[in-house]
C-alpha cells in the first residue's frame, strides 16, 4: 500500500451500547483496515485505524452514518505520522 496512513479518531453521541464497537470491527475489516476501538470513560468511543488512504475514508464514512441503532454526533480525526502496523482490527478493554 503506497497510500499507507494512520488515523486516530473520536467519536460522540449514541455510540456507547448499541454495538458500535462491533460495527466498527465489521467495518474495518470489511475496508481492509489494521488498529483498535473502544469505549471511553466520558461515553465516546477512540479509534486507531491504519492503511490505504481510500480505505479509511470509506471507514470513517461508515462510522458517520452509523449501524442503524448509534448516531454520530461528532467525529474528529487526526492524522498519526508514524505508522503501528497492527496484525489486526480489534476491540481494546
């Protein structure tokens, strides 16, 4: 992947109990995308996502719209300049 970047994005609104996380999971792995999700203790959810720039676009399209049961108030991305190469996509406790 020539376009490899790394993305740390924030999450608010109903995204706590309603499978979000989850979501997420299917969503990344669907795009391809390697990193992490979890609840935060303030009722948002932090993700880490890394590969093909086309890919996390398409992902975080998906965290916008949500799995039918969320809502997406807000969502703050920012770009990591270094890159984590994670074996995976998971659920962070």
């Amino acid at each position: 992947m020539k376009d490899k970047k790394r993305f740390h994005i924030v999450v608010s609104g109903r995204v706590q109990g309603v499978g979000f996380r989850y979501f997420a999971v299917q969503k990344a792995n669907d795009c391809n995308l390697k990193g992490w999700v979890k609840n935060l203790p303030d009722g948002q959810v932090e993700l880490e996502a890394e590969g093909d720039g086309k890919d996390l676009a398409a992902f975080i399209d998906y965290l916008k719209l949500g799995n039918g049961y969320s809502r997406t108030d807000r969502l703050s991305q920012s770009e990591i300049s270094t890159l984590e190469n994670y074996p995976d996509f998971n659920v962070r406790y």
